[in-house]
C-alpha cells in the first residue's frame, strides 16, 4: 500500500454534505470551532465569496474549496451589498438547501464535514489553520506561485473538479440513490484533496510535506507501514542514505517535527484505535505499539491524550454508547 493510501487509512474518513447554499443577496455565516476529529470544508461552486478566519481574510472564487484541518471557526459571507433577506431552509432529501433570495448574481456552496479519528490532530497538528485549493481551470501552479504548467498538476486538479461536478449534480436534483453517492463521494473527497495538497507541494511543514520530498519519501513509507519498530535515527537515516545529522535537520525543515517525534505520534494514534476498537490489555496495546514496559507506554499515552489508556478508553465507550441511544432515539 502506498503511503498516502496508509495514511489515510490511519485517519479512516468519512464524509458528508451538510448545506448547499444558494445566496442572491447579502449575506454571512459564522461556523463556531469544531469538536474534535471534525474537519468542516467548504467548496465554492458559484459566485464569489469572502472567508474570514481570525484577522485573516480571503476573496473566494468558484471551483475554490476549503479546508479546516483544526476545525477552526470562521465566517463566510457573499460580497453582495444590500439589505438582508431572511434565509430560508428546505430539506431536499441529500442537503438542506439555504436560500437567500436577491437580484444579485447568484453564490452557491457546499458545505460538509470530514469525520476522522478522534487521534488524527496528531498526524494533522502541522497544517495551517485553513487549506485553499483552487480547481477552477488555470489554477494549478506551485504554491509559491511560480506559473508552473498545469500540466504538472492537471490529473489532480482534474480529478477535484470532476468529483466536484458529480456531488453538485447529485446534491442539486436528488434521484434514487444520491444520498448514497453524495456521501460516498464526499469521503473520496477527502483522498483527492489531500493527494491534490501533496502534488502541489503547498503545505510546508507537514506529514504531506515529508510524504512529497523525494529524499524522506522511503523513510516516510516504512515508518508508516511499521511505526511499532523499534526505530533509531539511524534506521532512519540509513533508509535514505543519508547521514544522522543530515537527516535530522532535512526532516525538520521540511516537516516541522523530528522523526522520532512522527514514530511517536503514528505509535500514539494506533494505540488509541486499539483501545477504541478492541479488548486488548493495556500491555498488549503496548507491545503492539513497540513498547516493551507499560509504564512508559502509559506516561506517552497520557502526555498526548491528558488520559491514561484506561481512561481513554472507558471515555470511548460511554461516547459510542451515547452516540448509539441518540441514534435510537431518532
């Protein structure tokens, strides 16, 4: 399995689409802070747009799409001038369809969320607050905009915009079956976009980062399959013919942690799904996750997790079970 594919199977999307809004007046919505795990996304389909997220603030134009990898609150608003009109809302049997009616040229977005592994901040805690990813034709060049061809980044960009085209349709005039493909869709999403990130090299100091640098790439990839080995510098560095010293400052310039930090947070996230998924001892969780004393396993769990494995898990237990009455309530 290649390594973007490994990765994301440790996070284990899933997605959905929660609103399409149609907006022809003036108009914003603030999105509170997300829980946990939670990744809003927005995709412009129409229109233009302005995001606001903190003191930073970003013009938006169709085919853009966003992404919140710390669920970070912000504000989105139509650039239309004017009164307000109230908002109306319609279930259409995929999305509920907000509308906001006005003389203006009309904005539409999608708006969802990406459920992941409640220990993914770790493998995300790097990213910046908000991704951009333009798709709109003529929007693939280098991060760093350096006019590079879109021919370099034309199958991802796309692909984006093809999975893009295929949710908007399936959203915009439900048939049998779209609930089904919008949601399928919207966790393929996901993959597209992170395999879209990594291309285009766009995230400095991040696992996409190390993943895309051709010198780390194969000691990304055994890391990954293999965290629980008992990884030195120097098993490192030898899987990239490279010296210690090299290696140790490369790996920090291009992904912000250390490598010894990364074995520690993919140990760290499949710990975590072990205690979530199963009913292994907290020692055999630990030995699985190359740690030969318990206690050492324990004082890691807890400085990443502010619980100890135990804990942890009883905490996943009732959060399922809850999660399960609320569903059968309904």
């Amino acid at each position: 399995m290649d390594t973007l594919s490994e990765f994301v199977r440790l996070l284990s999307p899933s997605g959905t689409v929660d609103l399409q809004c149609r907006v022809a007046g003036a108009w914003s919505a603030h999105n509170e802070q997300a829980a946990p795990g939670h990744v809003p996304y927005h995709v412009i389909l129409d229109g233009n747009a302005e995001l606001t997220v903190g003191r930073e603030a970003l013009r938006l134009v169709a085919g853009d799409v966003l992404l919140f990898p710390h669920g970070a609150a912000h504000t989105m608003r139509a650039m239309h001038r004017g009164a307000r009109n109230a908002p109306t809302q319609h279930f259409n049997g995929v999305v509920t369809e907000i509308r906001v009616e006005g003389a203006a040229e009309p904005l539409n977005i999608l708006c969802g969320t990406f459920m992941l592994n409640p220990a993914s901040t770790l493998l995300l805690r790097t990213l910046p607050e908000y991704l951009h990813v333009p798709t709109a034709h003529g929007a693939a060049q280098g991060a760093d905009g350096d006019g590079e061809p879109e021919a370099r980044h034309g199958n991802e960009v796309a692909w984006l915009r093809g999975l893009i085209g295929m949710m908007h349709a399936e959203s915009d005039a439900p048939r049998p079956g779209s609930a089904a493909i919008v949601a399928d869709l919207s966790t393929a999403l996901f993959t597209v976009l992170m395999r879209t990130i990594m291309a285009r090299g766009g995230v400095a100091h991040s696992l996409f980062a190390l993943m895309a640098d051709a010198r780390l790439a194969p000691a990304i990839a055994a890391i990954v399959r293999a965290p629980e080995q008992a990884w030195t510098l120097e098993d490192i560095a030898a899987e990239c013919n490279m010296s210690r010293a090299t290696l140790a400052r490369h790996f920090t310039q291009v992904g912000g942690l250390t490598p010894l930090e990364l074995v520690t947070s993919l140990r760290m996230e499949r710990a975590a799904r072990l205690l979530r998924e199963g009913n292994l001892s907290a020692a055999a969780v630990a030995e699985q996750c190359g740690y030969a004393s318990q206690a050492a396993f324990g004082r890691l769990f807890a400085q990443h997790f502010d619980v100890a494995p135990g804990a942890y898990r009883r905490a996943e237990r009732d959060r399922r079970a809850h999660a399960a009455g609320a569903a059968g309530a309904t």
